[in-house]
C-alpha cells in the first residue's frame, strides 16, 4: 500500500469519525445549555373557577380591592385578592413558598421590582409577551424592570420614585451636596433603617456622587474612581448624620415615621415615595388657611433609585390567558388614572402623564358616575396639586436607576448595607476597605452567605 | 432525682442521639459527594487516557466478515461508538474543568430552601439569631442549603381559624369585598412557649387545613416578677428568706409586691400571649376568684407590654398621656426570664422602641419563685394540606435537630433550677383563661362612628382601617360584653342617628358588626360630640360611649371648650358612664380632653397613631376599667 493510499484511506475514515464524534458531542453540549439555561418547570395545577392574586397589605388604602371588584363585574373570570402581610419580607416568603412548593395557591403574583429577576431565574414566573404597540404603552425604565435576559416576564403596575418634600419656606438645594447641608441646618427625614427602605437610601447616596456599585452584573465598587467617590460621598452623610439637627430626627426610620416626624416639624425636608404626598395633603394640618400646601415637592436631587411592582402570572396557573387580561385590566389608562388621583400609586403609562400635563382629573371626577363615588365633603387633592405631583414624579422617574438586578438580591442588598450604614451611622471617621467590601458583595451576589462583619469588620452583629 | 432531673437527663439523651444521627447523616452526604467526585475523576483520566494514546483502532470494516446480521451489528457499532465516545468527553471535560472554572469565577449558588417559623414576639428576636447561625453552619460551598424567615406568631385564637380555613385571618368573609387577607406567610415551624399551649391549639382545631405535629422541647425557662432596679431594693427589704432551691414562695411574692411596695402586677393579655395567659395560670392559682383579673394588660405580646412599660413616665417626669395614669415604678411585670434580658439589653426587636433606654435607670431586676411554672418551647411542624414537599421536611428536620442541639437562647437563659413544677397543661390553661375572663366587668358599649365622608376617603379610608383592625378586638371581650354602633350625621338641621348593628356580642353579630364599619359614607358636616352623647343618652341601661373620629368633630371654634361641654353632657345623661374619643390617622385630640381631670371623670381622648389594633384593644380595656 503507497503512502498515498495509506493517507486517503485514513482520511475517508476520519471524516465520518470525527462528524459523528463532534455529532455525540454536540448533542450533549446542546443539553448541557438547556439545562443551565432554563429554569426548573413547575406542575400544573389543577382547574380553578377564579383568578387568585398575590399581594401585600396596600399602604395606599384599599383602592385596589374596588378596582378588582371592578374587574369582577366585567371579566370572564372572577378575581380574589389575597393580601399578606404588611411586611414585604413575609410577602416574599410567602410567594416564594408557593412557588417552590408547588402549593398552587395563587395566579398572579404582584411582585416588587427587586424579586422580578429571581422569580424570572427560577421559573416560578411565565413569560408574558407583549406587540410592540403594547411595549409603547409603558415607560422604558418601568417596562424593564420586569424584564430578565431580555424576556418579559413581569408587565409593571406601579412604578416609583424618590421626592424630596420640603417645608414651606425652605430652600429648594440644587444638588446632593446642598440637600446635605440644608440637612444639616434643618433635619432630614430620611430612611435609613436596617432594612431594603435603608439599602435604597444608600444606593442613592452613592449613586449620586456618580459611584458604580455594579456593571454589566459584576461589582465594581473596588475599582479606584469608585471607591474615591464613594468614600466622600458616605464621608459627607456621617457628618450629616452627626449634625445637631440630624441628631433630633433619629437615624432609624423608615416610610411612616419619616411622614410622621416631617409632618411634626422636626425635619424640614423628607425623602420618600410618591404615597407620602396623598397622605399629607389629605392632611389638615398640612394646609394653611387658604387651603394651600404647607409643603412642597421636588424630585431627589441626584440620582434616585426606581421603586414600585410588577405583575407576574405564576408559572403553573392553570389560567394565564385569563391572568393576563387580568393584567391588561389593572394596566389600562383609566385604571391607572384612578390609581394616581385616587391612591397614589404611580403611573407606569406614558399617556396618564400627558394627561395630566394637559388636563389633570381628580378622583372625585373620575369616579364620578361609578357606584361609590368618593365624598366631596371638603379636603382632597386638587387637579392642580396633581399635576404638580405627576410632573415632579415623571421628572424623577427620568433620574432614577434601577437597583443591581440578580436572584440574590436580598442577600447582596443585606451585605452592601451592613457596611454602608455601619459608615454612615459611625460616630468617628473609619477607613473603608473597598477590597474586602467588594468581595462580600460578590459572594453575596452568587448568592453565597455573608456574614455582617465579614462585609465590614466592626459593622452590625449577624443575624 | 427528681422526676424534672429524670427529665432533663431523658431530654438529653435524645439530643445527644439525634446529634449523632445528624453527624452520620452529614457525613454519609459528604462521602456521598466525595465517592461521585472520584468516580467522575476516573472516568476523566480514562477518557483522556484513550484520547491521548492517539487513533483508536476501533471496529471497522477489514475486521472478521461473518454473517450479515453480524455485519449490520458491526456497522450500527462504528456508527453509535464515535457519538457516545464525543459525549462521553464533552462529560468528563465539563467535570473535568467545572473546579477549575469555580475558582476563577465562583457559580451561582442554587435557590435555598425557605422555612418560615412563627414564634410570639418576644421569642422573635432569640429565634432569628439561632436560624442565622443554623444558616452558617449548614452552608455547602459557601451556599445556604436553607434560609429561615422567623415572625411573630398571631393569637392563639386567630391561629386556631387560620389553621382552619388556610391560614386566613378572622372574619373569614369580607361581605361582598373580593379580598381575604392572610395572618402573613403560611408558616411550617411553630414554636409556642409551652407544649400545653400546643396542646391547646391542636384540641381546637377542626377541619384542619394543616396537620400539625409537637416534636420536642427546644429550651426550658421560667416566668419571673420583674420591677425596676429602684424599686427592687423595697421589695427586697420586704421579703423574708428564699425557700430551699432559690426564689421565694409565689404568694409571699405577690402579696408583698401589692401591699408593702404598692405595685401593680401586670402582665400581657392572656387572650393574646401564651405568656400572659401561663402568668395568668399561675396568678389564679393563688386566687381562683379572678382578683388578679384586671391585671391582665392590653398588651398583645410580652415585648409590646415592656416596650409600653419602657414609655410609661418615672416619677414627677412629665411623661406621655397614658390612659392608667401609672408611673414606672409603680409596675410589677410577669414576664419570661429571657424577656428581662432582653430589655436590659436594650433590645426588645420591636420597631420603634427602646430608643431611649438608659442602662442603670432603666435595668429591671427579676424575683424567681418556684411557683411560676417553666416555659418549655416545643418545636411543632405545620403541614398544610397540597404542600407535600420533601426539601421542606428534611430542612425542617434539619433546623430542629440543630435547635434541639443548641437550644433557642444560647447561654443567655440560666436552665431553671431543680425542684420546678412541670409546665401548665392544656386544661389548666383553658381554665386560667377562663377565670380571667369571669373576673371582667362586663362591658356595654356604643361603638359611635363618625360616619361623614372624611372617615371614608382614599386613599386611606379610616372606616376601612378600623373594621380591618377590628376583629383583634374580638380577643378581648368576654361572652357577656355587649356592644352596639351607630352612624353620626347632619342632615336638615338635625343630627341624625343610624344604628348599624345593635347587641353585638363576642359570639354573636361580631362579624356584621366588622362588615357595618366599613359601610356607604354618610354625608354633611361633623357632629359634635356633645349631640351624639345626648342623641344616644336616653335608654335603660348604663353604657359607655366610644366615639371613633377622624378628629373633624373638634374643627370648629369653640374647639378648647369641648371637654366642658361634654362633661357637662355627660352629667345630664344619666345611662352614659363615660365617653372614649379615639382620633384615628392624623387627626389630633382636643387638649382638654386629654387632661388628668378628664380621665378622672371618665371622658378621654387617645390617639390612635399608625397601629389602630393597639389603639382598640387600649379603648376596650380603660372602658372595662370605668364600668
């Protein structure tokens, strides 16, 4: 046999060889990513008469059960709320249960915007597709919080956004280091409770001073400009904190409290949600003679962090084209509407802030005709208020960022946290160890356990 | 030995046992692991082995002819052999390089499996400690195999109806209203503060939609009479020698604590706290009669009557409206040991409290008598029913088996001394509950509801908030309290009066009475209190007036004379023996209905501020105290 033959014929059998080697190969590659890819599937559930929803206590008053009641007397299926707790820890617990347990209690999850990527990651949440005219409807910022690797899995009920309210008569400060110091001068209700209000407060502290905590999924914080920002910047909020004024206001509020402790004087701005503005117009004392606001609101200056809810349809309901016109239905433009004017949720529609720029309605005109319509007896937020409030809030919409997404949010929202406010609340001046804060962060992010004073020596106690 | 000696030995033994039983389990996992990692190893070095040495020489067409069969054998051989070898590598290769691809870059840890424990507030704090560190110790790879999220527990009673009817809160329906709320999370871990209160619950529920199971005491403590450091000294003087075994006899205790020191005992409400109720066992012991009754705060929970002891104002400070008008050192409180740690640390977990706890000033000192009974802190499994999960139960087991090994307060607690009596059984706490309830005054009360528009307007509707606080008032009552409500309006000049649901009692009409709370709004302006006493006044029977108000009735000029005015109506019309003003949201109190004289007279005005339950439950109590 020439060496010729020897060659070709070792070719012609490699050829298929190798084709059906790298076949085998590929077969099993391609099941590989699917398996890392895709979320567990749950079981179906059985066959229900009516849709179940998911949600927590309503801050806001109890608006939404009207508009489901609403819903019932036009829908194909009947809807029941199902409301949790006032605690967002047990609201998750509960939904995440659900979900992992297969118990079939619910359709339609009304899901924080800080979970939607965990429920998305693990399947416990379907895909719910949108046209392109319905992807229109919505604001950008809003629609991608319930987004997760580019699917839809969450449509948004309410967004939100940080307003900064200040007494008649204050300065309006122009920037983050100006609201400091007229924090200084006049006592700042802000949240900086050990819990998520906290974590928010922080991240918008740093965010402000033009810190990165995260890009493109990793954390960054350790990187110098970075940490130079964000030295600075929590160097500036400890000496805020230490302030005469601060001292009086406390350092362990959250949403309520700030109202309260604002509403009494001893703070001259507050920082808080879009709800605190219904409650203090509604609120005599917060009105002078002629009936005018004793107060007024602006968006945070620097950058806020994007609050609010999505709408998930539970991954084995064994209803969800019904879940989804439920959806549809909380998500309409009058809904929405109402939703403002009457509760003080936050439009997640482009339309319902050009209406209100243009002709702003009150609760009162659009419940009109319904049949309960609100009492007309004297103190409600007028048209004009409520054009004011939604442009304040459309503006700080546009300067919110949303918080680092991932399915281990609550464990890397605790580490960055921990260390942030053991900083800010410090009494003396501490070096700050990027590197080590950086690494917590990462564990935490791939979801692995950080205890508090492994994130930041000297910080809080683990619990 | 004693018989609790026996106990505790008995008690140990198990834990030691399951200990054991947990180690072999855990290793067993590990060399479970361990033997996989080394088969796939074997395989990796086998396949790169074969790779290595270069062409196979495997079956091809130059080899034996034979038959055809054993041809077309052969060929379906050379076709599947080349595929399952390639997949074999991609295999070996993916474990081969997942260690090495961990450590440049550590993967995401899988989802953990989550357990949510209830336990009574004061517990909460201690139970949430002992889950983090059951977290860290139980990591694989840096990941939680587990998370536990610990809560308050609701009352017993509202646990008995959530358990039967899928952990929904009382009233179950909410009239026409498309909405049921929940007690919170489901839970699948209860730790109640004895196995007699576990026993309880289990022998009441019916139609059960959770199996539930007692699994072992997790930590033993006793209940112990509490004052403040100043006080402790007087009552010390008081005291004769402690009984063999330490403390001193219960009924020395409390005599001396009421007579010489002129304290009042106090402890939370037993139809609210298993606390409150063992102290209450244990008080009645001494005085079947119901004497000790009263002594029964308002208060839902251990830490919610300390954290209100913490508010109450020491002697001649100006300290906030407190309906009872007591000082600090005028409290004795019977509460769990670890609770008077707890306080003396400064940590009560109970949001918004404690802030300005002063070390010295503020120290409790605790008195132990063998007469308290212990507290044993079962651990109880919850199944509810179309939840079989089996990583539900091996957690489960796992957070027991390391709550059995390291107990729920640490070092924190000292163990109870021996000689204790064992812990209240279920009859006795049925019974104590019971004798608290016949020793009551009854009440007859006119719930009147300012039923204008400002009441009911979003987005906070306060009739809303009242009738979804409402059903925490049901724990309160007795079988023998009646209570009426009625709407206030204008209309054509004249104050108009609806009833909404007349004679409701704790058994009876209770829950009509919640759905009328929140019904259709009235319309006009506010009706000053002075008219509804006198619109309610004529009737045969002495009653006490509740006005609840959104604080719309004081907005008119002669504002700072209400207090005269009613107390001058409430002298002219007789059946009325008091009139409660409860302002809800953000409406404030006239002053003058908030002064000491007032409340003298049996006219008072309280805030009810963000927590309207609490502000009920404090109504109810201050009108059993006038009637």
């Amino acid at each position: 046999m020439t060496r010729r033959r020897r060659l070709r014929r070792t070719r012609r059998s490699f050829l298929p060889r190798a084709l059906a080697f790298a076949t085998g190969a590929g077969v099993l590659l391609g099941w590989l990513a699917i398996q890392n890819g895709s979320a567990p599937e749950l079981a179906a559930c059985a066959d229900r008469d009516h849709l179940t929803v998911a949600v927590g206590n309503d801050v806001a008053g109890g608006f939404r059960r009207d508009l489901v009641a609403e819903w019932n007397s036009i829908g194909t299926m009947k809807a029941d709320l199902v409301e949790i707790s006032d605690s967002t820890d047990e609201v998750r617990v509960e939904m995440v249960q659900a979900a992992q347990f297969q118990s079939c209690a619910y359709d339609i999850y009304l899901v924080d915007v800080a979970w939607t990527g965990e429920f998305a990651e693990r399947g416990y949440i379907s895909e719910i597709p949108l046209t392109v005219a319905e992807r229109a409807r919505f604001l950008d910022k809003a629609l991608r919080t319930g987004q997760f690797a580019g699917v839809q899995y969450a449509i948004p009920f309410a967004t939100d956004a940080p307003l900064l309210f200040r007494r008649s008569g204050m300065p309006l400060p122009e920037n983050p280091d100006a609201l400091l110091e007229a924090a200084r001068r006049h006592g700042y209700a802000v949240q900086l409770d050990d819990s998520e209000g906290g974590s928010v407060t922080l991240f918008e502290a740093l965010f402000s001073a033009g810190v990165q905590v995260t890009a493109g999924g990793e954390v960054v914080l350790d990187q110098p400009v970075n940490a130079q920002r964000a030295e600075r910047a929590l160097a500036g909020w400890q000496e805020m904190m230490r302030s005469g004024a601060q001292r009086a206001v406390g350092s362990h509020l959250r949403e309520e409290d700030s109202i309260q402790i604002f509403r009494s004087g001893a703070a001259g701005y507050m920082r808080n949600w879009a709800f605190a503005f219904h409650r203090l117009a509604m609120d005599s004392s917060m009105r002078g003679p002629g009936g005018d606001l004793l107060f007024e609101v602006s968006p945070l200056p620097g950058t806020g962090v994007l609050g609010g809810s999505n709408l998930a349809v539970a991954a084995n309901s064994p209803h969800p084209e019904e879940a989804r016109k439920f959806i549809a239905f909380l998500t309409d433009d009058e809904v929405q509407k109402k939703l403002f004017a009457c509760s003080g949720y936050t439009p997640v529609l482009k339309s319902v802030y050009a209406s209100y720029a243009r002709q702003p309605e009150t609760c009162q005109e659009l419940l009109s005709g319904t049949l309960e319509p609100p009492p007309s007896d004297g103190l409600e937020t007028t048209a004009a208020e409520l054009q004011a409030l939604a442009g304040a809030m459309h503006a700080a919409l546009e300067a919110a960022e949303p918080r680092p997404a991932g399915a281990h949010y609550s464990l890397f929202s605790r580490a960055f946290r921990s260390c942030a406010r053991a900083l800010v609340l410090s009494r003396v001046a501490r070096p700050v160890d990027f590197d080590r804060w950086a690494r917590a962060l990462r564990e935490a992010m791939s979801g692995r356990h950080v205890g508090e004073r492994d994130a930041c020596p000297g910080g809080p106690t683990d619990q | 030995m004693t018989a609790q000696d026996d106990e505790q030995a008995r008690s140990g033994t198990v834990k030691g046992q399951i200990g054991i039983a947990v180690i072999a389990e855990v290793l067993a996992g590990v060399a479970g692991k361990a033997l996989e990692s080394v088969i796939v190893w074997i395989a990796c070095a086998a396949v790169g082995l074969i790779l290595a040495a270069g062409w196979v020489r495997l079956p091809t067409r130059r080899r034996s002819p034979g038959s055809a069969a054993g041809r077309r054998l052969r060929r379906l051989g050379a076709l599947t052999t080349w595929p399952a070898l390639g997949a074999v590598s991609v295999l070996a290769g993916y474990h081969a390089l997942s260690p090495i691809s961990h450590l440049v870059r550590p993967q995401p840890c899988p989802a953990a499996t989550e357990l949510h424990a209830i336990t009574a507030r004061e517990n909460v704090p201690a139970l949430r400690a002992a889950a983090g560190t059951f977290v860290r110790d139980t990591l694989l790879g840096g990941c939680p195999a587990y998370r536990v999220w610990v809560n308050a527990a609701p009352s017993l009673d509202e646990m008995i109806f959530g358990f039967e009817h899928d952990w929904r809160r009382s009233p179950s329906q909410q009239g026409t209203e498309p909405f049921h709320r929940l007690n919170g999370a489901r839970p699948h871990i209860w730790i109640p503060a004895s196995t007699g209160e576990a026993d309880y619950l289990i022998e009441r529920v019916n139609r059960a939609r959770a199996r539930l199971g007692i699994r072992g005491s997790i930590d033993t403590e006793p209940m112990v009479l509490a004052v403040l450091g100043a006080v402790a000294a007087d009552l010390m003087r008081e005291l004769g020698q402690e009984v063999k075994g330490g403390g001193h006899e219960l009924g020395e205790l409390l005599s001396v604590a009421r007579s010489a020191a002129r304290l009042t005992v106090v402890y939370p409400w037993p139809g609210l706290s298993s606390a409150g109720l063992i102290a209450a066992a244990d008080l009645s012991d001494l005085d079947p009669g119901g004497a000790w009754a009263l002594s029964g705060a308002y208060d839902d929970s251990v830490s919610a009557l300390l954290c209100r002891f913490l508010e109450l104002p020491m002697p001649g400070s100006a300290g906030p409206a407190e309906p009872t008008g007591r000082a600090r050192t005028s409290v004795a409180l019977v509460v769990p040991r670890h609770s008077v740690s707890d306080y003396n640390q400064g940590d009560l977990g109970v949001e918004g409290c404690g802030g300005d706890w002063q070390m010295g000033r503020d120290a409790l000192q605790e008195f132990s008598s063998p007469g308290f009974r212990s507290l044993d802190y079962p651990f109880v499994d919850v199944d509810w029913t179309g939840q079989p999960a089996p990583q539900l139960a091996a957690g489960r087991d796992a957070f027991r088996n390391w709550l059995l090994r390291h107990g729920l307060f640490g070092d924190q607690v000292a163990p109870p001394r021996s000689g204790k009596p064992a812990v209240r059984g279920s009859a006795e706490l049925a019974d104590a509950l019971s004798d608290v309830k016949s020793g009551l005054h009854k009440i007859n009360l006119h719930i009147a509801l300012d039923g204008t528009g400002s009441m009911s307007r979003p987005p906070n509707s306060l009739r809303r908030q009242v009738r979804d606080a409402f059903p925490a008032v049901r724990q309160m009552l007795i079988n023998e309290d009646v209570l009426h409500l009625w709407a206030f309006s204008f209309a054509r000049e004249r104050v108009m009066l609806t009833s909404l649901t007349s004679s409701a009692s704790r058994n009876d009409r209770f829950n009509d009475l919640i759905q009328n709370i929140a019904g259709r709004p009235l319309v006009g302006p506010e009706v000053p209190v002075t008219s509804m006493i006198r619109k309610l006044g004529p009737g045969s029977r002495p009653f006490v007036a509740a006005v609840v108000t959104d604080g719309g009735l004081f907005d008119d000029d002669q504002a700072a004379e209400t207090a005269r005015r009613v107390t001058r109506a409430l002298a002219e019309t007789e059946p009325v023996g008091g009139v409660y003003v409860l302002v809800l949201g953000d409406g404030r109190c006239e002053p003058s209905l908030t002064s000491a004289d007032s409340r003298a007279g049996h006219l008072l005005c309280a805030e009810a501020g963000p927590d309207t339950a609490f502000a009920l439950r404090q109504m109810i109590s201050t009108i059993r105290e006038w009637s």
